[in-house]
C-alpha cells in the first residue's frame, strides 16, 4: 500500500506556487450533497451490465454491430458517440501509477486533462460530475489552486492494483450517467481502439463482454482510403494497417470474456452469427429483434476490384504476414 500524498501546505508545481484549496474535500470524502446525488442515482438506476466493441483495425463492422445491439429491447447506447474512454484511462494510468510515470506535476495535468475529456464527450450533467468527484476521491485527490490558475486536482500515488476497482466504479458509474435509455439493464459503448485496450479494461471489470471485429487485413486497409483518418495511398494504407495489426496482436486477450468477429462471416451468415453474439453477452432471446437485425446486414464494398494488379501485389506483400496470422488468404482468393 502506498502512502497517500496530501498538503495542507503550499508546494511549488510545475513552476507555480500552489495553495490546497479551502472550499474543497480531502482525501476519500465527498460532500453531503455529492453522497445524495450519488446515492439517489444508484438507488433509482438498476445494476447495468456493460458491453463494449471494438475493432482491430479499418472499417470492421464496429458500427453496424454496436447499431444493431442497441436495438435489442434490453441494450441501451451510452451518449457521445465514440467516447474514447479506455484510452482517455489508459494514458491517464500511469501518470498515476505509483511504479511508473507519477509525478505531482504530471499526475495534477493529467487527471485534469482526463476530467475534461470526460466532461467534453458525455455531458457536463450532474451525474458525470459526481462520478467524477468519486473518482478524484477515491484517488485521494483534492482540488488545489494555482496562483493565477484554475483549481486542479492533485491526486495520490497509487499501485495499479488500486487504480482498477477506481476506474473500473469510474466507468460504470459514468456510462450509466450517459445512457440514452437508463431503464435498460445493458449498455453498450463503441469505440474501434477499444480492441487496443482490452487488457486494461479486463484489470478494471473482469467480466466485462468485449466483441472484437476483425477483417480481412487487404479490405480493411483499404477502408482507409476513402476516409479523412488513414492514408489515402493503397500501400501506405497498408503499412498503416501492418502497425495496427501487429499492435492487437500485442494487446490481444484470449478467454471467455473476449469474442473475436470477423466481419466476412457476419456478412455470411447474419442471423447465425448475430445470435452467437447475443449469446455471448448474455442477452436474452429475442425472435423479432434477431429476424430485424439480420435483415440490415449487407456486405461491404471490394475495393480490390478497382486497384491496379501491381499495385495490389504489393498491398498484398505488406500484409502478407497479417493475412497468415490471422487465417486470410492472398491474390484473387482474398477478393
């Protein structure tokens, strides 16, 4: 257990002269009106269970998955789109992590920084505040003043081990905050670099269900190329996609929690594959839901068709080890 750091004092950061703030809680402490807020919402709003998507890499039916779970009678989506979270937290991580990057300096602008991301994606409402406020309590961080500046929160070294059940709460409490529909027992969050923090996320919710999309490597580079975030060069793009990957790969965890989709087959065989989803998630049986949802299945665009056979071959050599790894085929066979 690392010893909690406080002050009652001024202390110099990052090149300021800094003040605990009076008006603000200490350590683990909430004020009354938090403690009720928090409380009314946990008493009012069931146990949801959380779902979350991600993609290795490209257009991987990411969206088209997390569109149709959402349309499940028992699944709601969290507001903010791609909300980014399990990467806010993970670069967050280790500037608080004890055994790794905390300093007062980088640990006070960090969690700020994460705050505001926080605040910025899902809504600047009461709920996401006092989840907020819970979490910077549990970190033992209290709200200090720069001379000149605004308030920030300077939070405790901690292990990790300490850091997950906090930010495992953290996600709970915030996603449920921004649910569209909050009666529903099910949330969903979608974000494609989920599949990049997979293991983060298993340290801070064990169970947790993750779907992973996957794609042929050659059809999900050249997503890239008609969109604003990748190469718009064929063989770049390719490159491009090597990295990510490799990267999964890396960051991969493979057991019972985590289900690997890959979108040829989904395209295949919809309803079958849709069903093995709902299974994996726990979600309960739903005919219509399931006859409705396989409807919207439709394949995607061959990008292949229209590129230059050079061209291709050479798409295909930087991704040669991609298409081995992951059981996909080269040439004409990949089409």
């Amino acid at each position: 257990m690392h010893r909690r750091w406080h002050t009652r004092h001024p202390v110099v950061l990052f090149g300021h002269v800094v003040c605990p703030d009076p008006s603000s809680e200490r350590g683990r402490e909430l004020t009354g009106l938090e403690v009720a807020n928090v409380q009314e919402a946990s008493t009012e709003s069931p146990a949801a269970r959380l779902l979350f998507v991600g993609g290795v890499h490209g257009r991987t039916g990411t969206s088209v998955v997390k569109r149709l779970l959402c349309s499940h009678p028992k699944v709601s989506a969290v507001s903010g789109g791609e909300t980014r979270m399990l990467e806010a937290v993970s670069e967050v991580w280790p500037m608080l992590d004890a055994d790794a990057g905390y300093t007062p300096g980088a640990a006070s602008t960090a969690l700020a920084g994460f705050a505001c991301h926080v605040r910025e994606t899902l809504g600047d409402t009461v709920e996401v505040q006092a989840a907020l406020q819970c979490l910077f309590a549990g970190l033992g961080a209290p709200a200090v003043r720069l001379v000149g500046r605004p308030r920030l929160p300077l939070p405790s070294p901690m292990s990790s081990r300490e850091l997950a059940p906090l930010f495992g709460t953290f996600l709970t409490s915030v996603f449920r905050a921004a649910a569209l529909d909050p009666s529903r027992p099910f949330l969903c969050e979608k974000t494609p670099s989920n599949a990049q923090y997979v293991r983060r996320l298993r340290q801070c919710m064990p169970d947790c269900r993750v779907i992973v999309m996957a794609r042929h490597p050659v059809h999900a580079a050249l997503s890239h190329t008609r969109r604003d975030w990748g190469p718009p060069d064929p063989v770049e793009a390719a490159a491009y996609t090597a990295a990510y990957f490799r990267s999964w790969r890396g960051a991969a965890v493979d057991d019972e929690c985590v289900l690997m989709v890959r979108h040829e087959r989904l395209v295949a065989e919809p309803r079958q594959v849709l069903d093995e989803i709902r299974a994996f998630l726990q979600l309960p049986p739903d005919v219509v839901w399931l006859d409705q949802a396989s409807s919207e299945i439709r394949s995607s665009q061959d990008r292949t068709l229209s590129l230059p056979g050079e061209e291709l071959v050479r798409v295909h050599a930087e991704l040669a080890r991609e298409m081995a790894c992951y059981g996909y085929r080269a040439s004409a066979e990949a089409r």
